[in-house]
C-alpha cells in the first residue's frame, strides 16, 4: 500500500491556497502499522495553548524563518512535540492545503510512514496525550459535513466521531482528504 499512496498523491495535482494574509504551517499525518494494521497518530493539545485548545491534531505547527521548507516545519514541529525524528519518517506526499478559519493559518499536510513500536517524547506544554486509531475504524467513522462560506469560499466542513473521539476543523478535512485517496488505492498492508 506504501507505493500506491505514493504513486496515488503523486500523480495528483495539489491544491495550494495563495493567501498572503495565512500564516505559513505544516503538519504530518503520521501512519505505521501495528499487528496487521494500519494505523493513524494523532495529538490532543493541551488546553492552555493560544490556538486549538484540547482539540486533536496531526503534530506540526507555524513555520519559523529558519525551516527551508514546509516540509522542514512538519518534520521539526513533530520532532518538538512527539519526539519523532527526521531519519525516521519515510515522507510519502503531500495533500492540498488546508486553512484554519479562526487562527488564519495555511496548512501544508505531509503524509509519512513511520517505524512501530516507537519511543515517543511528548512534549508537555503542546501535547495532553499522543494515541492512534485504526485506519478501518476511520474508514467506517460516523462522518458529518456540513457547509459554510470561508474567505468568501463555499466548503464543506467535516467532523469524525470514532473510538469515543471527535476529530473536527482542519484535522478533518486533512483526514478525510486522506481516507478519499486511500479508497482510490487498494492493498491491506502500510508496508507494501
């Protein structure tokens, strides 16, 4: 399945927000698989943050003038606050950008496979808890969508509930983003 989410993204054209008003971010929506199945991680933030209080997340967050690229910003946002390292994100993607209503962001989703079992370091200012869920329970998850205009823009808006969870905002629409393309792509392993 590895090879066909990398060819799948690949062969697509991403759509890119060309808003100078955004702030630049990135996040990676990390995938490994654990006895036999594939897996998503995700974050809750903490409630104290300025953005997003509590709310799940891919790990990633606002570009700093030093990263080279949006890239760089997943890769060391994730290093930050799950402690995953660079050298053990095997990128496979991107998927389109995706922008925050409330806090004006322009985000740039990388999708990543990482090793499992791994040794996370949660960064406790930015991170309450790190846990994943199966791709098959997402895959079946009770979906909403709703519409609204932003920037002037009709979209739609989704919100997941799965495992007692609701995954809502631009974790969402990058979620569901990703699960579409997965649908398009066949195979039962993220390894292969």
């Amino acid at each position: 399945m590895k090879e066909k989410i990398r060819q799948a993204l690949a062969a697509r054209s991403k759509l890119v927000i060309a808003d100078s008003s955004l702030t630049d971010s990135a996040v990676l929506l990390p995938i490994f698989e654990k006895d036999g199945q594939c897996r998503i991680l995700f974050t809750k933030r903490t409630s104290h943050l300025s953005h997003h209080q509590g709310q799940i997340s891919f790990p990633g967050g606002g570009r700093h003038e030093s990263d080279k690229s949006s890239l760089e910003t997943a890769l060391r946002e994730s290093r930050e606050e799950i402690g995953l390292k660079d050298k053990d994100v095997e990128v496979l993607g991107e998927l389109d950008d995706a922008a925050t209503a409330t806090s004006h962001y322009r985000i740039t989703p990388f999708v990543g496979l990482i090793p499992y079992p791994y040794e996370f370091k949660k960064d406790d200012f930015e991170v309450e808890e790190i846990f994943d869920l199966p791709l098959e329970d997402l895959m079946k998850a009770d979906k909403k969508e709703e519409d609204m205009v932003f920037m002037g823009v009709p979209i739609h808006v989704y919100t997941f509930e799965v495992g007692g969870r609701v995954i809502w905002g631009a974790t969402a629409w990058i979620l569901n983003q990703f699960l579409d393309i997965l649908r398009s792509v066949s195979g039962a392993r993220c390894n292969n």
